[in-house]
C-alpha cells in the first residue's frame, strides 16, 4: 500500500459527512418553502429521536 492509497478513519468520515451533505441538499431542492423542518432534517439523516430526547439535541433545537 503507497501512501496515496491508504485511507484513514477520518477519511471515511469525511466522506460520510459529504454524502450526508448531499442527501441534505437534495432534500433541500425538493422542499416546498424556504426550510426544511427539524423533522424532514432528521428524517433525511435516518436519525432515530428517542422520547424526552435524552442524547444529543436535533439541528434547530435551542439549549436556553
């Protein structure tokens, strides 16, 4: 393996996250209005909201 082929687990993050960018952009030119809801986000990012919402608060949510 040279070093321009190895891949680190960043790596595969960063290409995660582009694909989730891009799953998000393309919802967002089909989307009626301005926004997309934290709703349709979460839907889009196949993110599970648990009851109370115990983890980590949703994109829109505000702390205080």
């Amino acid at each position: 393996m040279t070093l321009g082929t190895r891949r680190t687990e960043s790596d595969h993050v960063a290409l995660a996250e582009i694909e989730l960018c891009g799953e998000l952009m393309i919802a967002a030119s089909a989307a009626i209005g301005e926004r997309l809801s934290p709703d349709r986000i979460d839907e889009v990012l196949n993110v599970r909201v648990i009851a109370e919402r115990t983890a980590v608060p949703r994109h829109g949510d505000h702390l205080g």
